[in-house]
C-alpha cells in the first residue's frame, strides 16, 4: 500500500505510472517539492529529485529498462548475492523480477512512518527461482521519503523455509555527481577493502579520503555506520546512514569499463559514483522463522557539513 503523511492532504503524495514496458512505477512526493520514483521492476528507486527539482541519483542515457534486465542507474537491490560468486546470475535475481505492492506489511517503528511518504513492496520467490536458489524468503522493502528530502530504504528478509540459508547484499547506490574528479569519500579511511580489480585481495585503505583518478571497484568491509561523499563542485554532500550493513562498495567504472558497457553512455562514467550499504564479507544467515533488516538513509547536505559532523 502507498502512504503519506497525515499533515498534507495524501491523495497529492502519490501517484502510479506505467513505464514503456506496462510496469508500474510509485512515484511519493512530499509537501516541499521533492519526490522518489519507484519501479516494480526490481523494486528499483529509479529518481530522487530535491525540492528544486534536481536530480541525485544518476540514470544512464542508454540505460533504458528493458524488460528483464534492470535499469542502469537509480538503485538496483543485489539480492541474495552481490557480484557473481556462484551459480546465480550477477548481483542476484531481485533486482530482474516485478515485485507487487505489499498491502499488509508487518509494522515498522512509527519514526518509519511519521511525516513521510513510503511504499511497501514484496518479494517472494517464484517456482522458477527456486530451481537456481532452493530458499524460500519472503523480502519486504519499503523505500520513503521524509519531509526534509531524505530517501530511506529499509529491507526485511524473512526465512520461511525449513531449513537456514544465507545471502549476501547490496542497495547498489548510483549516486548523481558533477565531474568524478570532483568528489571524495569519507568515512572510509584505515578500513581494509577487498579489490575486485585484485581478485578480491585485501588491502588496508592508506589515504585520509578516497579520490578518483582511474577505475576504484572495492569492498569496505566493517566500515563505520556513516559515510560522507563530497561533490566540491556542486557543493553538495551525500551522507549515508546505515543499519544491519556492515559493508560498503565504491565503484566507478572510469572511462575503459564504461565504453564496454552497452548501457552506459559516452563519458558517462564522470556524473557517477556507487557508494553501496551492503552485507557481503559476512553473508547473511537466517535460520528458519528469522528476519534481518538493513537500512540505508540517504540525506544531501550543503558542502559546509563537515565530516567531523559523522
Ligand atoms: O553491470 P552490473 O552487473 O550492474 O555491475 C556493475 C558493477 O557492480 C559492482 O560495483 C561490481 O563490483 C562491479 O564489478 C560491477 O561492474
């Protein structure tokens, strides 16, 4: 069910749209301007836009939906793996499949609810799916937009089956820059990654700030609950709050990795960064009647934050 706030008259605060392909988007608004969309396809938060109507996250001009295959841009979920370790396809099958608007949602804390606008969407597996991951899971997601423009994204994985599994995940964050050149990371230093352009070898980061002169494809693992991404040019800051997600990937695919990749566009490599809450090091584990929850906040400040304000 789609909800908004009481304090504003909610029938303005939502609205359902159909994309090219006849897949429902939810698109929440809130009383100042700002407004989410939300795609079934995947469960894909596809725009944020702030008050003034600027756009946060990146899409990519080639990167149109086409039916299966997720949106390049927005936020793609990784679920039940991030990256291709096995037999399962890369950053798993949720973000490929058409969730359904969840009507009844087991309740979240009232500070998940007062004041914003939010969607609950559902995940179950389909006969199909369980061929390639025998699991049962019911996967709950609800993606609101507060008053003060931030985006959340709160994901609850339950276990239905008989038996444990266990998974690994990503809100694969594709964050809208100005120039690549222009933006720092922090929150990160000291923390040990794991290089996948290294085969995965552990590092210890050395710098006070991660920058960007080449391809950066890295798992932090452990890393703090808070990470600032710093555009100078924009002067704007990207915080990240997360919960129940010990990890975080940087990525950008710099200019060679990018030209191979039919769905991004030329030079398009510079308006992005993708600053990821995730679970990977440690994959989940959920016995039988379990539920992990992980959420990622999502606030743009002026550029006059601080970092010692983490
Ligand atoms: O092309 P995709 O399957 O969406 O993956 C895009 C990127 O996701 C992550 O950041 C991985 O670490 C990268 O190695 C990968 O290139």
């Amino acid at each position: 069910m789609v909800h908004s706030a009481v304090v504003w008259d909610s029938r303005l605060a939502l609205e359902t749209t159909k994309d090219w392909n006849g897949i429902e988007q939810i698109v929440l608004r809130n009383s100042k301007g700002g407004s989410v969309r939300v795609s079934l396809h995947g469960g894909q938060v596809i725009s944020w836009r702030n008050e003034r109507g600027e756009e946060l996250l990146f899409t990519s001009s080639k990167g149109i939906l086409k039916h299966p295959k997720a949106m390049r841009g927005g936020i793609p979920i990784c679920f039940p793996q991030f990256g291709n370790c096995d037999s399962l396809e890369q950053h798993g099958f949720a973000r490929n499949k058409i969730w359904a608007i969840d009507d009844d949602p087991p309740p979240l804390p009232s500070t998940d609810s007062n004041g914003k606008s939010f969607v609950d969407l559902l995940l179950k597996p389909s006969e199909e799916d369980l061929k390639f991951w025998p699991h049962s899971f019911e996967f709950r997601l609800r993606v609101s937009l507060g008053m003060d423009g931030n985006l959340t994204l709160i994901s609850r994985v339950r276990n239905v089956n008989w038996k444990p599994f266990s998974f690994s995940f990503a809100y694969h964050s594709y964050l809208s820059v100005s120039d690549i050149s222009e933006v720092r990371i922090e929150g990160l230093e000291t923390m040990d990654y794991f290089d996948n352009l290294c085969k995965r070898e552990r590092f210890t980061e050395q710098g006070d700030a991660i920058t960007f002169e080449s391809e950066i494809d890295r798992i932090y693992l452990s890393s703090p609950n808070c990470i600032a991404v710093l555009d100078h040019e924009r002067k704007r800051t990207f915080v990240l709050r997360k919960e129940g997600l010990p990890d975080v990937v940087v990525w950008n695919p710099w200019d060679k990795k990018s030209k191979a990749m039919s769905d991004f566009g030329d030079d398009e490599y510079n308006q992005m960064v993708c600053v990821d809450g995730a679970a990977i090091e440690k994959p989940v584990a959920l016995k039988p009647g379990e539920e992990w929850t992980g959420r990622l906040e999502i606030a743009v400040v002026p550029s006059s934050f601080c970092s010692e304000d983490l």
